[in-house]
C-alpha cells in the first residue's frame, strides 16, 4: 500500500465493528478492508486504537490489554473451516501489534460477525460454524443460535466478569494442542524447574506457565492490584518467563505476550482450583478462554503443580476460580502407549455482543 493509499484509509473510514467476546472486548474487521501488508496494517491498527498512549485517547482502544484486540476475518480455503480468524493484541503504551498468541474470548464474536458481514447465510435456529484460528493453525467450531438467519445476543447466559446475561455460544477446539510450543508438554516433562519453581509449562490452545502461588511468595488469593503493586513478585515471575520461553521453544520473550503465566492454590469457593494470572505483566481480572484450558489441562497432569493443590473436578470438567468468577473447562485426556498426554477435545460456553458498528477513522501519522 503507498503513502497516499493509506492516507485514503484513514481520510475514508474502514469499517469496523466493536464486539465484546467474552470477557474481552475488540475491533472486528473484513481482511479485505484493511491495509494489504503486515507493516502498513499493524501501523493502521495502532492509529486506530490510540497505541502508543497509556490512556489510548486519540483511538478506540480501552487502555488496557483486555480491551485493545483486533480480529480480522475472511472466508477460509482450509478444508475444514468456512471462515479464518487472525488475533492481533495491539499495544497499548508500546508501539506493538503481534500474532504471536489466539485469543479464546474475541473468539466467540468471530462467527457472529461473519454472519453480519454476509460472509455466511445460515438457516435454522442454531448454526456451528468451523473457524480456522491462523494463529495456532488449528479449528475452532463455534455454535450459536440464530432467529431469521442472524445472530441472537441476548439470553440467559451469565459467564464471569461480564454483568448481565447474553445468548451461549459454544466454542469445541480441535488439536489446539502444540499450536505455539510444536507439543501439549513442549519440554516432554509435566513439571520443570524454572528459575528454582516447580512449573508446569503447557500449551493446549496458549502458552502458559502454571505454577503454585505458596512457591512465588503469595497465597494466590489476593486481589490484582495487591499482585500487580508486589514488585518482587512481579520480578520474579519476569524472570520465569524468560527462562520458560526458551524452554517452551518461543525463543526470547521480553517483547512478547506470551507465555502467560498463572499461579494456583487450592479452591476457596466451590471450584476445582484458585488462579491468578498474569498476561503477562497485567494481573487479568478473570481469566483468558484458551489460558483457562490450558490450566484445566495442567491440573488433569497428575504429578503437576495445579493437580496437587486441585479439588473436586468432574471426569473432564475443572472449574477454575479467578478474581471476579469461575470459569469451566471441559477437557477429554488420554494416554498414548508411551505414557505421553493426549488432549482430545476441549470445549467451553462463552457469549458475545455486538457494541457498534460504522466507520473507524485512523489518526494521520
């Protein structure tokens, strides 16, 4: 794209609508509406989103992680999917935009939006809609349901950390195992000594370090701020994300969002298991859609930090506590002859909603 066609961009307005997924909330685009090139995009994004600033007031993003995300989706040449869906976490105070990581909660906004773009034309009451995830090279289907072939936003259903209630759509993951790391386990162990903790370093849909909260100096019940204002702490879990991301085959991290990092204690409020998460500087007030499989995962690994102060659990269901809720994961484990853990499904209930939608109009420099 030239100079002047980006200028054309921001004088003419992109389309764009703002969806909360899940507990997360984004700007959904059409590929084909926005800039052509990796480097003019992601300098578009920012514009749009007010990066770099604290406050993100010159854009749209909400200064803060949660709610500076980007989707952009397209009809899809997989095989298996009638859509793709490509995750940009935009920056806020930084001038960053990476795919280096998926995103489970603006996931749940992705076939809802098709459906308003036209990109789909569904019959019935419900639809399942199978999703190509670029980011992890993986499938997602998503069900929802519909009244006169459009999506249905409101409904019953209440999920942690969003008030009120919306219509369930229902997320099924399909070999999201490895989709970072090249394996569930990346070392090939179910607890590794990372700068003298005990971690179980794990990926099934993200990367996370999972690990329990007495053995960083905390009882893992405090609030975010209390975590995020423990400067020691905060050093401390820096230091076992560098040393992880090398062993989790993610190379030098300081400049990334991942790996995630989450501490467990044993549950207070009638789940399976405690958390606090840090994604990765920023305690989250919840918890992310593809971290919380990959801790449910984590606990079902006997032997690992999670399933030693894990409670009561289902046969393949963990509900993880977080600081504004619950959050349940279901999770089908095997083994294979070798004694190594096979994922074979994983399946979640989130809801989304539409905000917005109109033109964005992107800062000119």
């Amino acid at each position: 794209m030239t100079e002047r066609q980006s200028e054309q961009h921001a004088a003419d307005g992109v389309r764009c609508m703002l969806m909360r997924g899940g507990s997360s909330k984004g700007a959904y685009f059409l590929r084909d509406e926005l800039p052509t090139g990796a480097d003019e995009r992601d300098l578009f994004l920012m514009r749009i989103m007010g990066t770099p600033d604290p406050r993100q007031i010159d854009g749209i993003g909400g200064a803060h992680p949660l709610t500076s995300k980007v989707a952009v989706v397209a009809p899809s040449e997989h095989p298996r999917a009638h859509i793709e869906y490509l995750f940009l976490q935009v920056g806020v105070d930084q001038p960053t935009v990476t795919d280096r990581q998926n995103c489970g909660n603006l996931l749940a906004g992705v076939a809802p939006f098709a459906i308003e773009r036209g990109l789909l034309s569904p019959r019935g009451e419900h639809t399942s809609v199978r999703i190509h995830m670029l980011n992890t090279d993986s499938v997602a289907t998503a069900t929802l349901p519909l009244v006169d072939g459009m999506p249905v936003y409101a409904g019953p259903t209440a999920i942690s950390g969003v008030p009120g209630t919306a219509a369930p759509i229902r997320l099924d993951f399909e070999d999201i195992a490895g989709g970072s790391c090249g394996a569930l386990l990346p070392t090939g162990n179910v607890v590794d000594k990372v700068a003298g903790v005990a971690c179980t370093l794990v990926d099934n849909g993200m990367p996370v370090v999972v690990m329990r909260a007495t053995e960083v100096g905390v009882a893992g019940y405090e609030d975010c701020a209390e975590l995020e204002a423990n400067v020691e702490l905060r050093a401390h879990l820096e230091d076992i994300r560098l040393q992880a991301g090398k062993l989790m085959r993610l190379g030098d991290v300081t400049d990334t969002t991942v790996p995630k990092l989450t501490i467990v204690a044993p549950p207070r409020n009638g789940g399976a298991i405690s958390t606090r998460t840090f994604i990765p500087h920023r305690c989250h007030d919840a918890i992310g859609v593809l971290g919380a499989v990959s801790v449910a995962t984590a606990a079902l690994l006997p032997g690992s930090p999670a399933n030693d102060v894990l409670g009561s659990a289902g046969d393949r269901s963990v509900v993880l506590e977080h600081p504004t809720g619950t959050f349940e994961a279901a999770i089908d484990i095997r083994t294979d002859p070798d004694g190594r853990p096979i994922v074979e499904r994983a399946g979640i209930i989130r809801t989304a909603r539409k905000l917005m939608d109109g033109l964005v109009f992107a800062r000119a420099d």
